[in-house]
C-alpha cells in the first residue's frame, strides 16, 4: 500500500532592531594622549529564526512508530463458491497505525481519504482474473454501468475504528473526526475520507488510526487465486 | 533613531554608555586659527578678529589663549588672570574672557566641532549682546560668510562595538539569522552565522587601553524566543536544550555560541595580535548569561576590527509552533 503526503510551507517576514553606539575615530595626533579609561559601550542586534511550518504527511507506522516498509490488508481468505459472497478485513491495527502528522502545517484542519492507487479503473488482480472493487451494482454482486466488465465492490466502515493521538505537548483528539461508512461507487464515490480534522483541532498534531472495517463483495463463481488491489491514503490540508 | 524599536534599544544603550568616558588628564595639543575663517561678528561690536598675528590665539584641549583684536573695542584677553575660556576636550567651551573695553565675555554655548568650526554665540555680560561665532548660526552665509576656524579638533576617545555592512556604514536594523527550520516532532538543531559580509562586527578602539573584552548576552536571562503565538527558551541546558529544566520558565531549548572558527580582519594599518576568540558555549540561566566572543590583552589602539563567521547553533524544541520568533541580544565591550 502506498501513501502520499502533502507539504504545505508557511513563511513570515522579520523585524528588526538595535542601537548602535557612537563610532567617531580620534586623530592620529591624539596617540600621546594619557588617560586611565574605562569604557562600556554596546550593540543590541536582534536574532532571528522562523520555525516553518512542516510537512503534513499521512503514513503506515508500527507501534515503535517506524514506517511500515509494505504495508498490507489482508483480508479473510474465502472459498470460491457460485454464489455472490463477501469477505472481511481490518485496516489499520497495533502494527500497521493508519498515521497523519501535522506540524503546524494544516491550521484550518485537513482530510484523511483512501482511494484505488490505479484509479477508478482499477481491478484486484490475480495471475490470471480480475473482479472490481467499486460497482455496486446489485450490492456488488452484479457488474453496473461502470467502464468495465467486472463484479464487486468494497465498503470501508470507519467509524468502528480508534483515534488515539501520540505526541508529546497534548493529548488531544477535539476537532479529530473518522469518516463515515461507504462504498466506492466508480464516477461517484472515487475515494473514501477515513479521518479528518476541523479547524478547532490542535495545529500541532500527531496521532493514528486503527480498526476500520473493510468488506468485499466476491463475485459469484470467482477463480481462486489470490487478489491484490493497489489502494493510496492521501492527506489534504483544508 | 529612526524607528520605535531604536528608540526602545536606547534605553539599553544609554545604560551601557554611561560610563563611556571617566576622568583623564591630557597632555596639551593646541590648534591655531584659519588664516581665512577666523573672524565672529559682535552685534555691538562689529567683526572681532581671533586670528590677529600679534593675538597668537592657541585652542588647546583644556583652555584658549592668546588674544582676539575688535577694531571698535581693542584687545580680548582669552586666557586672563583667574578666568579665561575653557575647552572640555571635546569642543564645549566655556569661561569668560576679558575684554579691555568690554569687560567679561562668557562663552558658554559657544562649541568646537570635528571639522575645527566654532559654532554658537559668546554673551558680553555688560551689556548682553552676542558675538557670533559662525555665519551657519543664523543663516547668513549666503549674505556674508564668515566664521571663526582652528586646526584642533575635539578629541573622541572611543571603545566601541558596531554592526556595519560591506561599506563600512552602521546597519539600521541588523537581525543575525538562524535558518529557518521546519516545525517537527522531534528537538531539533538550527544553526546561523553571527557576523556576515553586510553585517559585520565591528570593534572600535580608539582609547589607549589595549585591553577589553567582546560579550553577547539576552537583554535579559528570563528573554524567550517569542513569536506572536509561542515562545522557546535559549538558555536552557536540560536534555542538550531539548528539555525544559530547572529555570524559571516553562520552555526548551538552548542557544550556542562558537567564536572559536571566527574571521577577525583588523583595519588595514592595524594587526590582530593581543586578541584571542572566545571558545565555544552554551548559554544556561544563571550559570553562562553571557558568552565572551573576543577577547583582547594586548590589542593596538586607535584600530578597528571586524568579526566575521561566528557560528550559532539553536536547539529548538519539538513541536515547536511554526511562526517567526525574535531574541533581542546585546553585544557588550569593556575595557579591562
């Protein structure tokens, strides 16, 4: 599974100020001048350092909070049978945290959304057979309008999934929402929001997700094989 | 000043100064007048000549002697018995002189300036009239140009620290940067350079004493990185400045200073010998409120020197807002 991330940079002007003190050189024929001085004087320059905002990312961490090389989702293997079936799965767990770090850089909240990494038009894909993951024609057991030829359709159910929050300055999920329970629906529902931030969440934020629902319609007299589907998470600042 | 924010820093300035100059006793250097500008014009006495070659007026730093000629009022006495002009080394005179047909001519208000001009007015005291010292002092050179002119000139005796840009002109608004660092949430390091090209440090010893010492302190040790939203600290030591600690406030972060691979170019006909850079560190409330940057011992006089590439290294806590924050800092020379 793949993720993208986007960046989002915030930049803001300095100011300054200082005193100098009085620079005025003597004349050279001052040099024999005596004198027991004691002398104080300064330069107050302002430092300056602009903390840019971050980069909000999305990613899929283990519980150590590394990057999971290849993440996957897998889902309950299930026999071919002639009759339309489902099969179930979970997206995100203690090993494989669904993650969106916000440093600063989405301050009017953002959105988490799951979509098909080839697009609406791709298929799980065998060695040697394809079904679809978004017509839900018949509840996904028949093959619609859509451009291809092929049966199924996955829904994703977020809202029995987890929100934690893991940074260090809070602790808090208010303005951290899941998303709700839908089906892709090629032309109409291309991606799925997952989780998602209003602007009263922190600007600052870290945390994760686990436990979304995930099933897939199987279509009557399917090959056994097993399937993949590239799917891509994607944040956006809103 | 030419801002609010000048006018705020004078405050610290005027603090620092106030000891600029303290007791000195000089060794005479005199100045004689200009053989063309050396006459004042007296609003009841008509033009008063201090260049008269049989009047030998001198301007030392202390005093003025010799005599001024008034072709209506005869001889002015500058140095007479128990009175005379006095001369404060930097060009304020004062003191009465005597005028034969005048009687006490008090010429307080009167200055010198660098470029060896008289400007303001002496007051006969009899009768309270002026004697002008300078056609400047009410516009009316364009009419008759005149003025009273010395070779001396007023002695500055100057320890001084400046920010000056390539050409050698002070900076209005130096700010020494520290690179910009994207907000994470992990402490990080952001490092800067005190000293650039078009900001340059510059030390101006123009005293005798060859030995002072270059600092940089907070304005304050409680000062906080501040920007409009949030705040870090620069002098907390805790966790290498990644934690807050035991001082006062309630933020992370720690600010270092390293003199030690700085550039210091001397002016042309002046070495650096007697000064060493400070090493580096790091500052800690209460412990290093101030880091000396130079230091010199035996460092040539009436020279100037210009500090270059000093290295800072900020460490900025995590989850720092993102924002522009400012430190206000000071750099602070003494004389040893």
């Amino acid at each position: 599974m793949q993720h993208n991330f986007l960046v989002y940079s915030l930049w803001i002007i300095f100011s300054t100020a200082i005193v100098l003190a009085p620079l005025t050189l003597s004349n050279d024929n001052r040099k024999n001048f005596v004198k027991q001085n004691f002398a104080l004087a300064a330069a107050t320059p302002q430092f300056q350092q602009t903390i840019t905002a971050g980069t909000l990312l999305t990613d899929i961490r283990d519980n150590s909070r590394v990057t999971v090389a290849s993440p996957t989702v897998a889902m309950s293997a299930i026999n071919a049978s002639f009759g339309c079936a489902s099969t179930t799965g979970t997206f995100g767990s203690s090993t494989q945290r669904i993650y969106v770090d916000n440093p600063s850089a989405a301050n009017n909240g953002w959105t988490l959304s799951l979509a098909a990494t080839g697009g609406v038009t791709s298929l799980w894909t065998s060695a040697s057979s394809t079904f679809d993951f978004n017509d839900p024609t018949t509840s996904g057991c028949a093959d619609g309008g859509d451009a291809d030829t092929k049966i199924g359709d996955m829904t994703l159910n977020p809202t029995v999934g987890t929100i934690t929050a893991d940074y260090t300055t809070g602790s808090s999920i208010v303005g951290i929402s899941k998303g709700a329970q839908a089906s892709f629906n090629e032309g109409t529902v291309n991606s799925i929001t997952i989780m998602s931030a209003a602007n009263t969440a922190s600007s600052t934020w870290r945390g994760y997700m686990t436990g979304i629902g995930v099933v897939q319609t199987i279509p009557a007299e399917q090959q056994a094989q097993a399937y993949t589907l590239g799917m891509t998470l994607t944040v956006v600042a809103n | 000043m030419q801002n609010q924010q000048r006018r705020y820093f004078l405050l610290v300035l005027i603090f620092c100064m106030f000891g600029l100059i303290s007791g000195f006793t000089a060794l005479a250097t005199t100045g004689t007048i200009d053989s063309v500008y050396k006459y004042a014009w007296g609003e009841n006495t008509g033009w008063i000549n201090f260049g008269n070659s049989y009047g030998n007026v001198q301007v030392g730093d202390e005093s003025l002697t010799g005599y001024a000629w008034s072709n209506n009022f005869g001889w002015i006495n500058l140095h007479p018995t128990l009175a005379g002009v006095t001369n404060n080394l930097d060009g304020q005179l004062g003191g009465y002189a005597w005028g034969e047909n005048l009687g006490w001519i008090d010429f307080t208000g009167v200055t010198i300036a660098s470029s060896g001009e008289f400007f303001g007015y002496a007051t006969i005291s009899s009768t309270n009239s002026h004697i002008n010292f300078n056609c400047s002092n009410n516009n009316a050179c364009s009419s008759s140009d005149y003025r009273v002119k010395t070779s001396w000139q007023p002695l500055v005796m100057f320890l001084g620290v400046d920010i000056i840009n390539a050409s050698s002109t002070p900076v209005d608004n130096p700010a020494f940067t520290i690179n910009n660092a994207p907000a994470k949430f992990n402490c990080q390091a952001a490092t800067g350079t005190l000293g650039v090209v078009n900001q340059k440090i510059r030390i101006t010893n123009t005293t005798i004493n060859p030995a002072w010492t270059l600092t940089l302190a907070a304005v304050s040790t409680s000062s906080l990185w501040t920007s409009a939203s949030s705040t870090f600290d620069f002098n907390d030591p805790t966790s290498a400045g990644c934690s807050d600690g035991a001082d006062q406030d309630t933020v992370a972060g720690q600010l270092s200073i390293s003199p030690t691979n700085a550039t210091l170019t001397p002016k042309n006909t002046c070495d650096s010998a007697g000064i060493s850079l400070g090493n580096s560190s790091n500052f800690s409330q209460g412990f290093v409120d101030n880091i000396t940057l130079v230091t010199a011992t035996g460092a040539g006089t009436n020279c100037y020197w210009d500090i270059t590439g000093i290295s800072m290294s900020q460490k900025v806590p995590l989850e720092q807002q993102s924002g522009l924050y400012n430190l206000a800092m000071t750099l602070t020379i003494v004389a040893n």
